[in-house]
C-alpha cells in the first residue's frame, strides 16, 4: 500500500513526423517509511528529452547490465 499518487503532468512540444525523440520519465523517491504492513512513499517525477547520441550511450551502458 502506498499514499503517493503521481499527479497529472502533462507538456507540449511540436513533434516531426518520421523522426526519432529520446524522453525519459524519471522518478524521485523523495522519504519512504514503513509501519507495520504499511509503506508511505513521496517524491516527484519528471521528463527530459535527449540527444541521439546521449540516448544510445546510456541505451549501451544498460545492455551491458
């Protein structure tokens, strides 16, 4: 059970057709607490856009794990 819900999160961005975007949704667990059977989580979440280039290094660093 936890009591952090993400709120909505919504942006804009104008996409090109037949071209590739690198986004990332990243979370950040901000304090997590345990009582009982109980798990209390907060934090915040975010996205970011990459590069091609940043995309596939990290996309390589990954395969290798």
């Amino acid at each position: 059970m936890s009591n952090w819900r993400a709120g909505e999160m919504s942006f804009k961005y104008l996409f090109e057709a037949d071209k590739r975007y690198f986004i990332r949704l990243t979370a950040e667990l901000g304090n997590i607490g345990a009582y009982v059977s109980t798990l209390s989580i907060s934090g915040a979440y975010s996205f970011a856009m990459f590069t091609e280039e940043v995309a596939l290094n990290e996309l390589k660093g990954v395969k290798k794990n």
